[in-house]
C-alpha cells in the first residue's frame, strides 16, 4: 500500500511538472516544491501515515527560498561592493546563510520535504537588479533589500515558532532565529552608516 501511494505521490509530481514546464523558462521552483509538497501531504493523509504538517513543509520552502537568495545577493556584493564593511558583511552572509541552507536542506530530506531549486521569481528579479548597480549606490541598494529581506525573514522564523508542529523543524528555527536575527540588527548599523 505504501508503494502504490508513493507512486501515486511521484506520479502527481510528474503531472504537476509537466503543467508547469508549458509555460516559460523561469517555472517559479518554489511554487513546484509547494505543490509537491503538498501532494506528498495528501497522499500521506488518505494513507494516515505520519507526515509533516503541510504548514511546516511551506515555512521550509519559505525558509529555503529566502536562504538561496541571501546567499545570491550576497555572493554579487561580495564582488561589487565597495564599502570594505559592506563586503565584510556579504561575506559572513554567505558563510552564516550557506549553513543555515545545508541544514534546512538535510532536515527537508530526512522529512520528505521538497526545497526549490532556486529562488523564486521575484527573488531572481531583486539580484537582477541589484546586479545592474555599481559603487555606492549597489551598496546601499544592498543594504536596504538585506534590511528588507531580513525583518521578513525574522517574521517568517518568528511566526514559524509559535506555528510549526515538527519538533525537528522547531529545533532549527530555535537555533537560526538568532542568527537571524543577529544580522538583521548588523544590517541596521550598516544603514545608519550610509
């Protein structure tokens, strides 16, 4: 019965690639790992086998989108950046957020959770961007989408302990949020110096 309903779990995936890929070259990868996971947990409930919570499959695509990008802009700042603080910061950035993402990634296997492959859209859009810019002015473009992206990432971690079920999963919130939160406070430093 397990194999039959794995199977009707992978098959659905198939399906729902297949409905993805007609459209353009940037098939959004969060939104296909949200609806993977999504199937996984149906296939799991008609089954009542032991799953993740759908919610905490979507606080780790979440995670895991937000994570990639950190990673991407940082790693353009980290070249681009002319403000020896500021390449400072991209740099602890990737080391802290390259981590964080293994772990998450680690965890998500270990739970059956699909994780994008790549940040979604409006994520590639922000480095595109930010890309485009050169001396002070990327610097404080950078800065400002790092402030952004981490009082939303701080929400995200922040509602995620009060919601998520997975013990798991709580314990990687617990350990990342004041991380986390760590840099959002750098980054506001940062700005105030620009």
């Amino acid at each position: 019965m397990k194999i039959a309903s794995t199977f009707m779990a992978l098959a659905t995936v198939a399906m729902l690639w297949g409905c993805g890929s007609k459209s353009t070259d940037t098939t959004d990868t969060t939104e296909l790992a949200d609806s993977t996971n999504e199937a996984v947990a149906d296939t799991a409930a008609s089954d009542s086998a032991s799953a993740v919570a759908e919610d905490d499959a979507e606080f780790a695509v979440e995670a895991a989108n937000g994570g990639m990008a950190e990673v991407a802009l940082s790693k353009i700042a980290a070249d681009k950046a002319t403000d020896p603080k500021v390449k400072e910061f991209a740099k602890q950035m990737i080391t802290d957020h390259s981590k964080a993402n293994d772990e998450l990634k680690t965890l998500a296997g270990n739970k059956n959770i699909t994780l994008p492959a790549a940040p979604n859209a409006e994520k590639q859009k922000a480095a595109a961007d930010l890309g485009g810019k050169t001396g002070s002015d990327f610097d404080k473009a950078y800065i400002s989408q790092m402030k952004k992206d981490h009082d939303a990432t701080v929400k995200l971690f922040e509602d995620a302990q009060k919601e998520v079920k997975d013990a798991e999963l709580k314990a990687f919130i617990d350990k990342t949020l004041p991380v986390i939160k760590a840099h959002a406070e750098h980054v506001k430093t940062l700005d105030r110096t620009k």
